[in-house]
C-alpha cells in the first residue's frame, strides 16, 4: 500500500513538472520571454519562470482600466470563477469597468483569498510594488508574509493597432527545510496556477474587446 502511494505521488508531481512546462509559456514570443520587464530586479536569479501572452484588439489605455481593478474584493481575476468559489473565496468577476476601482498605488494590496477562508485567517494578498499606467502593474511577493520570494508583472505593449498582454512570474528558490517545502508546493501548484492565469489574460481580453467594439471601454 505504501508503494501505491508514493508511486501515486510520484506520478503526480511528475504530471505537475510536464504541465508546468508544457503551459508555463503559453502564448508568449521568445523576444518575450528573453526581454527584462519591470520590477524583475527583485528576484535578479530565479528558480523558477514563466511568461504567458495574449494579443488584444483594442490600445492599451482601453485594456488598462480591466487589468488595474482586479481583486478578489473588486473586478475579480477573470479566470475561472465558479472553480475559485467551490474553495469559497467569493469571486466575481466584473463585466464592466467601475470607476471606484481604477486608484491603484504602490503598497496597496490584490487580494485573491479574503481573510477567513482555505484556512487562512489572514487571507492572502499581492502587494503592489509598482505601477506605471498604462504600461505595467508589478505585484510582490516575499518572507516572512509570502512563503517565496517572488514577483509578478503584467505589461501592456502596444502593437498593430493593439496590444499585447503579458504575464510575467519569477520566483526564487529559497534555502533551508521550508524552502523545500514551498518548492514542492510550488511545483504541484505551479500548472493550476499557470491555466488560471492564462484563463485570466483571455478573460481580460474577451471584455476589453467587447466593450471596444461597443464603444464603451473607456473609465
């Protein structure tokens, strides 16, 4: 029986290495993942990287608005909301943009779990680190707060008439027993992570070109 499980165990970290792989780039260009992008002097060597893209048809001050009011207790994350409130985190995503949540400044905090819930008292959130409309929004992660240090950037970059979408992670393995452990955690965590952050571009990119199309994209 003890076989089975570690086989099993085995079996799912090995599933877990070959997904975060397999989509940790999804629709990113090798310029892309190559570039050095804002907020990235923080974690100068990294363990572990991943850029995902998308291209949407619309400028980047009409996208900024969707992507500057994200939150657990604001826009949402656009991802997949009915999965993040099965673990009870009380999600929902906007479909328009509020005015009341375009005032975004470094040392303000994205939460994604609000205190209470997955057994977290505290909650979990994003620090801000940097910001600069409507070009990139850096989010930070790091001890003892966070269980890794890490950074996360999301950039628009104007482009055909459009713009380009970036999401950009870099983490930094830690030393020590507890750093092994949030590798680990990490790892199995990484391809659930990466589908809902890919999730999360194409959701920005669904409503910044409707409401581009209708004319109403604009705070």
């Amino acid at each position: 029986m003890r076989r089975i499980g570690v086989a099993m165990a085995g079996t799912a970290v090995l599933a877990a290495w070959w997904s975060r792989h397999r989509w940790a780039n999804w629709g990113s260009t090798p310029e892309e993942r190559a570039r050095a992008w804002p907020g990235e002097a923080s974690i100068p060597a990294p363990s572990s990287a991943t850029t995902l893209a998308v291209s949407i048809a619309a400028p980047p001050e009409r996208v900024w608005p969707w992507l500057v009011q994200i939150g657990q207790d604001r826009g949402g994350m656009y991802s997949y909301e009915r999965l993040e409130n099965l673990f009870g985190l009380g999600i929902h995503n906007a479909d328009e943009v509020h005015p009341e949540w375009q005032a975004l400044e470094p040392g303000d905090r994205v939460v994604v779990v609000p205190p209470g819930r997955m057994g977290m008292p505290d909650g979990y959130a994003f620090p801000v680190e940097e910001i600069e409309a409507p070009h990139h929004l850096v989010l930070r992660q790091a001890p003892p707060e966070h269980p890794w240090n890490a950074v996360w950037t999301f950039i628009l970059e104007p482009g055909g008439g459009g713009t380009r979408l970036v999401s950009r992670s870099r983490a930094e393995r830690q030393a020590g027993a507890a750093g092994r452990v949030a590798d680990l955690a990490g790892l199995v965590m990484a391809p659930i992570v990466v589908l809902m952050t890919r999730r999360m571009l194409l959701g920005i990119k669904e409503r910044a070109e409707r409401a581009e199309r209708a004319g109403t994209s604009r705070a």
